[in-house]
C-alpha cells in the first residue's frame, strides 16, 4: 500500500514538473540558438 503511495506521489510530482516546463515553453522560454551569436554582433 506504501508503495502505491509513493508512485501516486512521483506520478503527480513528475506532472507538475512537466506543466511547468510546459509553461515556460508556451511563455517563450528555452534556448535560442542564434541568441549568441545576435549578442555578439551587438557587442561590436
């Protein structure tokens, strides 16, 4: 019974950490590829 607990538990919590990411995808969250190089060509 304890054990069903716990994979309850991690199935949510891995949930929660999936919405999250989600969000911030959907919020323009990630990596850029060109950010770099964009940054550099400020800087000169």
């Amino acid at each position: 019974m304890y054990k069903q607990a716990d994979i309850g538990y991690l199935q949510a919590r891995t949930q929660r950490l999936q919405d999250t990411v989600a969000l911030a995808l959907a919020l323009g969250a990630g990596w850029d590829a060109n950010a770099g190089q964009a940054q550099a060509r400020q800087l000169s």
